[in-house]
C-alpha cells in the first residue's frame, strides 16, 4: 500500500511539473519545473526497482542538461516576460487532466492493485540491475552500443569543427 502511495505522488507530481513545464512563460521557471519532473520520474524508477537508471537519470538529466540549460538562459539574457503563465495553459492542463485519468485507469486495472506478484526476468533477479543492463548491453545489443557510439563521435567532431574561429584576414 505504500508503494501505490508513492506512486501515485510520484505520478501526479510528474504530470502536475511537466504541465508547468510547458505553461510558465518564464524560462527559467520552466527549467525548474523540468527538474522537478526528472526527479520525480527519477522517483518512479527507483519504485520500478531500476535504481541504476533512476542515478543516471539524476545525474545525467537533472544534474548535467539543466546545468546546461539554465548556463545558456543565463547568457541570452532574457528580458523578464509579462504573463507568468502562458494563454495556452488551459489545453496543457486539459490534456494533463486526460493523461491522469488514462494513468490512473491503467493503473487500477495492474496487477499492483490485484495483489498478483511481479514476475521478474531469471537473469535480473541473479545478476541484479546493473549487470544484466551491461550483460544485455554487450551481448545482444552490442552493434547498436557501438552505433550509437559512433554517431555521437561523429557529433562531437562536428560541433568541434563548428565551432572553431576562422581566421580572417
């Protein structure tokens, strides 16, 4: 009963920041809200027993991208918006209101709710979290490990390229 408990709040919460997300005029309380609902979501992982990646989720989301957002609010210097909250803030929340409503149908209709225990996989209750992501992560999925790898290589080669001064003479 505790777990639907937190659940439910880490939930609501989510939703509730993710429609602030989107309906504060102001970019910074807009990346506020966002981190509000990366560390809610975070939240839900660790109920989902998945706490490897709700620590990435911390670490990586909530801790490196809203550093960078909130270091790139800060150096276009925005001028402080007149509404604090945008015209289209009543869509957002009746969109939000009908993503509850679905979240807590589906909820009520899981197994949490039918006292039935979760089956969990043979390999991530021996190994654990953590080592069955690695395991599957070299084994199986390891051409698109590597792809990925790639790609983001690629990437940072090009934003070196680009952002490299040309000298002009």
């Amino acid at each position: 009963m505790v777990e639907h408990a937190f659940f439910i709040y880490f939930a609501t919460v989510t939703i509730l920041s993710s429609i602030m997300t989107i309906g504060f005029r102001s970019p910074i309380y807009c990346t506020l809200a966002l981190l509000s609902t990366l560390l809610h979501v975070a939240g839900l992982f660790v109920l989902l027993n998945a706490e490897f990646i709700a620590a990435i989720q911390i670490v990586v989301y909530a801790g490196a991208v809203l550093v960078l957002y909130l270091f790139v609010l800060m150096l276009l210097n925005l001028k402080k918006p007149e509404d604090f909250v945008h015209k289209q803030v009543w869509i957002a929340l009746f969109f939000g209101v009908i993503l509850l409503i679905e979240i807590l149908i589906g909820l009520f209709k899981s197994p949490l709710f039918t006292k039935a225990p979760l089956a969990m996989t043979e390999s991530v209750s021996e190994l654990g979290n953590t080592a069955a992501i690695g395991f599957s992560l070299f084994t199986k999925y390891l051409l698109p490990f590597e792809v990925v790898g790639m790609i983001l290589l690629g990437a940072v080669i090009g934003a070196m390229v680009l952002a490299k001064k040309v000298p002009t003479n």
